[in-house]
C-alpha cells in the first residue's frame, strides 16, 4: 500500500518536474517576449530592479549603478522592438530595439538604436550586457570592473 501511494505520488509529480524544468521552443520565445517587455518598460519607468533583473545575480550591483548613472544624463520616452531573431532552437536570441530619449534638460529627443543579445540559462532569459553595443549606450557609465572580468577592451 506505501508503495502504491508514493508510486501515484511520483506520477503526479513528473508533470510539474517536466513544465519546471524543460520548456518548448515556443514557450521560451513567449518567456523572452515577457522579459523583453518588462525590460524596456523598465528603461521607461527608470525601474533599476526590472533593469538588473535579466542580469547574472554576481553582476547585477556594478549594473544597478551603471543605469542610475545613465538616467542621470538620459531619459528613455519610447522604445520600439523591431526584430528579434532567436538562434539555435530559441537557446539564444538577438534583439534589435530603436529607443527614443533626450539627454536631461535637453528639448530634442533623438532616436538610438540598441542591439541587445539574450541567452537562455537555467530555465531564464539573461541579457548580455558586457557587450560593445551597451558600451556605447551607456558611455562613461559603462562599469569598468565588468569589462576587466568580460575582456572588453577598456579605451
């Protein structure tokens, strides 16, 4: 009888093991979407968690710090997602974003485009920002101790 009740335990079981640990293709595009939307919401809104959310947990400080200091000199007022092309079987994705902003105290807005690279880690979205194209976003406000550990050459 033991047997039998944690036999029907294990069967029970296995569904949810399965959802938790191995997503469809189709489901990590829709998890991506997701990220991408609270992301850029974030970029809008100035929201330092949802900016350091898609970022390894060891990174997400220096990062925090890198967006405070770039709110400081730039106001994000829309973005626009125009491409996002998922590489193998939806393991890793490039995103093209065209965002509207204006330096502070500045009455022109212009647009910037961003290149961002996602990956799929551990059941997640990451966002690589160790990357040139946020380099170039982010400026002098790019933290420097990031880009000693990521090999990016520091100008």
């Amino acid at each position: 009888m033991r047997f039998r009740c944690l036999f029907v335990k294990l069967l029970m079981l296995v569904p949810l093991l399965g959802c938790a640990v191995f997503y469809p293709a189709s489901s990590r595009k829709q998890m991506l979407q997701d990220d991408l939307r609270r992301f850029h919401v974030g970029l809008l809104s100035q929201n330092r968690a949802a900016l350091v959310r898609p970022i390894r947990a060891v990174a997400r400080e220096p990062w925090g710090k890198a967006w405070d200091c770039f709110f400081q000199r730039f106001r994000v007022v829309d973005y626009v997602v125009e491409e996002v092309r998922f590489k193998d079987e939806a393991q890793g994705a490039e995103v093209s974003v065209r965002v509207t902003g204006h330096f502070v105290n500045a009455l022109s807005t212009r647009q910037v485009p961003w290149q961002e690279a996602w990956r799929y880690d551990k059941q997640r979205w990451r966002l690589d920002v160790e990357t040139e194209a946020f380099r170039e976003i982010l400026g002098e406000c790019f933290p420097e101790a990031s880009a000693e550990q990521s090999a990016i050459p520091v100008p």
